[in-house]
C-alpha cells in the first residue's frame, strides 16, 4: 500500500514538474501576468508576448519581427532560424535568459578558436536595435516556444501611443 | 639635322616609358593566352571565364573523376576560384585570408603559406559571411584583399610579404571581400560596407611599391568621383557638373555606399577598365531622395589616370538593394550587320545588359529572368526624356516606409549575385548562374553609428508564386536578350560559371554538386557531389599534359543566411506548414578543393 501511494506521490510529483517545465523556456515561465499599455511581464518582470486564440500577436512580438529582421536576420537567418555559421536564436532562447540576452547583444560575443571563428558585433551603441531590444527579445522567446510562427506575424495590436513615446525618448532628436 | 635628331630621340624616350608601363601590362597579357594557366581572375581581362582546352569535351566528361582534393582548413563560405601558374597552384581561403602555394609536380605538396593575423573584430562588420573572392598575379607578385581591408603583395616563390597597405578601416565598417586587380602596372582593389554607410570607391597602387596612385569614389563631387563634367558621358550626354552631389539630400552621400566589391574586366586597347558599384545607404529609400548616383552604375575608366570616361546608372533611386557589382564580360560580336565591340552584365535588378564598351552606348536590357516584375523595362527611345531608364512598377515600388510591400522579384539578393557568368565565342552565348526569388519588403526609418550596420529595412524570400525551384541555369544570347535555354535547380545557382572549347559549361550548385552540362543544349553530362555546397568558380588547367577542372567547395556567403533554414511562403495563410526545400538538409560547412580529370 505504502509503495503504490509512494510510486502514485512520485507520479504526480514528476508530472506537476513536467508540465511546470514545458511552460518554461530560457527566463522561466512566459505566461503573460501584467500588461503595462501593451506591453506584457511574466511573473518575473520579464517582457513577454501576447498570442490571442485567433493569432493576434501584441504589438511588442510583432515590431520583434521586423527588427529581427533588419539586424540580426543578416547573421541569424530568418526567423531566428539559423543560418550556415550563426545559431538558430528560436533554439538558444530556450536556454538563455533575458538579462545574459540582453548582455549578448549589447556587448558582443567571440568564439574564436582553431575550428572557428565567429564573432558577433556588440549593439551597445546601435540605437536601432538598443531601442527594440524588448521587442527583438519577445518575439524570439515567442519563436522559441512555438507561439508563433515562421513568417511575418499575420495579425498584430495597435501600436500603443507608449510604444511611440518610447522610441521618441531612445532616439532622442534623431529620430 | 638638329631637327631629326631631336624627334628621334623624343621618339625613343616615349618608346621607352611605353615599354616600361605596357610590360607589365604585356607580360600578364601573354601569361593570360597560355590556356594550360589561370594566371587572374577571370583567367583572361575579357573575363569570359572560358578556356580553350578541349581535352575533356561533351564527349568524354562523363567519365570525369576526382583527381586529387584538398582541405583549406577554414569553415565559411568558400568564394573565387585558385590561380595556376606554371606548377604552381596558389590557393585562397575565406576569414583569415590563408594562401597557399601547392605544388603541382609534387601532388599539390604546400610550397609555402601566408597566415596573415588580422583583428577578428573585422569579422561582425561584414555583412554577408566573411568570404574572400580571390588572388592576382603580376610580375612575379600574389595580390591578397584581405578583409581587415589589407591589401598585400607577396612574393610568387617564398610568400614573403614584398608590401603591404591599409585601404580602409574597419572601425568605420569598412572591410575587404572582392580580388584585387593587377591592370598595367597598378593593383586595383574596391572595398565593401554598403551595409555599414561606407563612401565606397576603387583605388589604384603602384604594383612594385604600393604607394598609392589615384582613388575613385563612388559618390560625391567631381575631384572625388573622378569624372569630368564635360568629357565624362553618361549614355552619350556629359555628365555635367556635380553629377552625383545634386542627386542626393544634403551630405547623405558621404554615408552614401556603393560600394566595389564585385569584379573588374580590361580592354588594353581602348585602355579602360570596367567595373559596377553597389547599393545606396540605406536601404529605406526615402531616407535618401534623388538618383543617388553614381550608385548602381557601369564604370568605364582610364586605368593610369582613374577618370571615368563614360557611366550607366542602371537602377536609379534604388528601393530593392539590387547592386551593379556584378562581372562586366567583355566580347567582340556582330549585332544589326555591325561588329561591336560589347560589354554584357548581369544585374541583381534582373536585366541583362549589353553595351558598347567604347562610346557606353546601351544596345540591349532585357529580363533575364521571367519572373522579375519591379520594371516593365527600360526606356530604349534615344529621345526620350526618361532614355536610359527602368520603368518603375508601381505597385513594386518600396517607398513607403512602414508598410510591407509584397510580392517583388528578385529578392534583394537578385536574379543574379556575385557569381559570374561564362561567354563561349564558340557558341556565342552567355552562360548564367541565376536566383529565382522573390521577396516582401519593409524599409523603416535608422539611425547611422559609424561601424554599426545602416541598413533600415526588413525582408522576406520565397520562390516565385506557384514555383519551388529556387534557381535556373540559363544560357543567354546577350545580342538580343533572350534566354536561349534554361536547366531548373532546387536552390539558387551560386558558383560563377565555366565554358571550354570542349563543348562544355561548368557550374556548381548550393547541395555541393560540380556539374558539367553541353554548352549547346543545356543537357547535363556529369555532376559529382563534392563534400559542401558550392560558392566557388570553376576553373581549369592543363598540368603534365592532363587536363583539370577545379572548383572550391564550402556553402556560405548570402544563399548560406538566406537559404539555410529553408524559405517559407508568407502567403499561405495560417497553418501553413513546412514550406521550401532547406539548404541545411543538404548541406553543412565545409572548405575543399577539388580538382577533376578523366581517368588515365
């Protein structure tokens, strides 16, 4: 009796915990818990994404989408895929967490040894991408647990009027 | 009698200085009709990349085999092709830019090697992979463009460093990708960074010493861009004055690109030398009204003295990233009863140029691929006010920023990169590696950090609609622009191409397979798979008697970020699964060379 009830405790254990670790990629778990004018927080004050059931993606995935694209897909290929000598991010993201992300991009990486030698820039001083890197973020976390899709995002939010304010603060008179 | 003597001797000092510049000239001219040797580029200034040798023909090469193989030790996409001097083969690589001289008597034993040490800080500000498109020769010296922008001469024999220059600098995104070109007795190289708002331009070193002789840009005023307002013709009409600064806003121009990172083609008779430039900065078009010029043009220059003596803008106001670099191939044919003397380019917009390489006077434009749609054509009529220029279809047009225009072909990366195309005077006909995708474009307003990538616009590729092959193979008659025959492939077709007397058209394909297919026909006659996708040139040598074909194997540069993960029809809706075959499932890194012949 006392082994089926442990064996039967063990079961349930390993069960809460595995399906507490499918919903959890390289920053924990990504469920959307607050949502600061369209932009959304896990419950560790992570920015995370927002699919709705018919596919609208938030507005902050879908701007991830199109800078994605201008400065990272040269390297990354598209859709955070990979390509011959850069990782496949939509893979990486399922293990490395947003703030080693946000160190990555702003201040480089080097693997540079006798069978390679990939080097990527450091975007620390390049306003288009450090302004979006919220937004590059969420979508990758979002390709990394298959919320959405390869391809540009087919519907999206309005662009929040904080979106804009933001933008106008990081690029300054610039802009 | 003073008279005489005084003409005389003038006649001798000219006839001297002549013989002085025209033999470095002249010997690399008759090293380049040795047809056992590839002694540049293109093996000859014509850059028809086709070889009189016949030993292998339509007949035989079906029993063609590897002959003997060897490993570069570099990962990355493998551009260019070796050179064959004598018995000596002279290898280059992609990121760090190692030369190898092997040799031949010897069974490609190293002679010696070059392992220059550059800043692998150079690597994240090239845009497209870090390959390297080759190495020159001239007066018993190896040129290498290396990508910290480098550019050295070594010695033939030893691999000793004879001299060596800096002709950018990477901190401002500055790099180096294309093959220098020795031309009389100067070394003339390009330089890349359209993605990084680089001012690009062609510079001139004095062969023997690399001291710097004159430098071109692409944009900017008239002592910069090195034209002259009233001799300098843009089909026909001078160019006037400030030809390029009035075509943009403000200072956008000294951000402005195009940049020379393709191939270079020699006429010494008419002494000029032929080569196009790239994309504007950036690629968000209404960032930077006006032509943009001399961005996505055909240079025609003096090699002495760098001035332009006649430029065609092929694609104005450019909103789609279609760069002119592409080989300028030079031939001799008859169009309407009358020789010409022609200079044909493949441009990524999809048209096939024919010219008169003497006056610039446009003969031919015609789509070389079917599919492509962002013009209806170029205006042919001499009289016309818009005479010279691709029509614009509307609805392809990408001007407005923030908004996803769709369905446009080619694809940035064109119909055609890079890879150069073949000419056969045999058959008289062009033989073309081409791209067959199409994409959706955003351009959305950047900001420029020195060093950082400028680029401002988003893309998406796919085949064009109701197709799955990503590439064609074309034979092409460039007299009127048709294309004469056309071999599909599952990807685009990105390894510069080679025509023999043989009968025979070479070309590699992105899955790694060398292909040998009847020049007359298209039909393919052999094919081996090397050990990684193709981005090299083929080339071929006589050694020993023996006839080779070589062709340097290692997938990369754009079809390896662009085509690596398979492509995705935006289109299908949602739910749409899987979509376009991907590179990766044929393919992973590599960096071979290997070198064929029919068996003993």
């Amino acid at each position: 009796m006392k082994t089926l009830f442990g064996a039967a405790m063990a079961a349930l254990i390993i069960a809460l915990c595995w399906s507490s670790l499918a919903a959890a990629d390289g920053s924990g778990d990504p469920a959307a818990v607050k949502d600061e004018d369209g932009k959304y927080f896990d419950k560790e004050g992570n920015p995370t994404y927002k699919v709705q059931a018919d596919g609208t993606v938030d507005w902050h995935t879908y701007s991830g989408f199109r800078r994605y694209h201008s400065d990272c897909h040269v390297c990354h290929g598209p859709d955070g895929m990979g390509s011959t000598y850069a990782p496949a991010l939509k893979d990486s993201l399922k293990t490395l967490n947003y703030s080693d992300f946000l160190a990555v991009v702003a201040g480089g990486r080097r693997n540079v040894n006798s069978a390679q030698e990939n080097v990527m820039p450091a975007f620390g001083t390049n306003a288009n991408v450090m302004c979006y890197l919220d937004d590059i973020f969420v979508y990758l976390r979002a390709r990394a647990d298959d919320a959405v899709g390869r391809g540009r995002p087919e519907k999206h939010a309005e662009k929040p009027a904080a979106a804009s304010a933001a933008e106008d603060t990081c690029f300054g008179a610039k802009h | 009698m003073r008279y005489l003597l005084l003409k005389f001797s003038t006649f001798g000092a000219v006839a001297a200085f002549a013989a002085g510049s025209a033999y470095a000239n002249d010997a690399l001219i008759k090293m380049s009709e040795n047809p056992k040797d590839w002694v540049m580029p293109a093996r000859t200034y014509d850059a028809q990349r086709f070889s009189p040798l016949k030993q292998i023909n339509a007949a035989n090469v079906g029993k063609l085999q590897a002959a003997w193989t060897f490993s570069t030790g570099v990962l990355r996409g493998h551009e260019g092709a070796p050179l064959v001097i004598g018995n000596v083969m002279y290898v280059h690589t992609p990121f760090p830019n190692n030369v190898f001289a092997l040799d031949l008597d010897h069974d490609g034993k190293i002679l010696w090697k070059y392992e220059p040490k550059q800043d692998p800080n150079v690597i994240p500000v090239m845009c497209c992979d870090t390959v390297n498109r080759g190495l020159s020769y001239g007066d018993g010296k190896i040129f290498l463009h290396q990508a910290d922008t480098t550019l050295v001469a070594l010695d033939a024999k030893t691999g000793q460093v004879v001299w060596s220059v800096k002709n950018g600098d990477a901190s401002k995104g500055q790099t180096g990708t294309s093959a220098p070109f020795v031309i009389k007795d100067k070394v003339l190289v390009g330089i890349s960074g359209g993605e990084f708002g680089v001012q690009c331009h062609v510079t001139a070193y004095d062969m023997k010493d690399g001291k710097r002789v004159w430098r071109a840009f692409s944009e900017g005023p008239d002592n910069e861009i090195m034209v002259d307002p009233e001799k300098t013709t843009d089909l026909g009409k001078p160019v006037g004055k400030d030809s390029s600064v009035r075509t943009w806003e403000g200072d956008q121009w000294k951000i402005g690109g195009g940049c020379t990172w393709g191939w270079m083609a020699f006429d010494p008779q008419l002494n000029l030398v032929y080569y196009g430039s790239g994309n504007p900065s950036t690629w968000n078009p209404s960032q930077r009204p006006g032509d943009n010029r001399w961005s996505m043009t055909i240079f025609a220059r003096n090699p002495d003295t760098g001035m332009a003596k006649w430029v065609y803008q092929m694609t104005p106001h450019d909103e789609w990233d279609y760069d002119g670099v592409n080989e300028m191939i030079l031939s001799d044919q008859t169009i309407d009863g009358r020789a010409r003397k022609l200079v044909t380019h493949f441009d990524r917009n999809g048209l096939g140029y024919t010219l008169d390489r003497e006056s610039g006077e446009l003969l031919v434009a015609q789509k070389f691929d079917p599919a492509v749609n962002w013009t209806s054509g170029v205006d042919m009529n001499k009289n016309s006010a818009n005479y010279g220029r691709p029509t614009v279809v509307a609805e392809y047009s990408t001007s407005k920023p923030d908004v996803n225009h769709t369905g446009i072909c080619p694809a940035a990366l064109g119909s055609k990169d890079e890879q150069p195309a073949a000419y056969s005077p045999d058959t008289q006909l062009f033989y073309v590696p081409t791209n067959h995708v199409c994409m959706d474009y955003e351009p959305f307003k950047v900001s420029y950090t020195a060093g950082q990538p400028y680029v401002g616009a988003t893309l998406a590729m796919y085949p064009p609609k109701g197709e799955s092959n990503m590439g064609n193979f074309i034979a092409w008659d460039g007299k009127v622009g048709k294309i004469v025959w056309s071999v599909p492939e599952q990807f685009s077709v990105w390894s510069g191409a080679l025509a023999t007397a043989g009968g025979l058209v070479f070309y590699g394909t992105l899955e790694g397979y060398l292909k040998a297919v009847d020049a007359k026909t298209g039909k393919e006659l052999y094919k081996f798979k090397t050990p990684s996708g193709i981005i090299g040139n083929v080339m071929t040598y006589e050694h020993g008697g023996k006839q080779y074909v070589a062709v340097l194997s290692g997938v990369g540069g754009w079809a390896g970020i662009g085509l690596a993960a398979g492509l995705t029809d935006p289109h299908a809706g949602l739910g749409a699964v899987g979509g376009y075959a991907a590179l990766s499932n044929y393919t992973s890194l590599g960096g071979q060379l290997t070198v064929f012949a029919l068996p003993e």
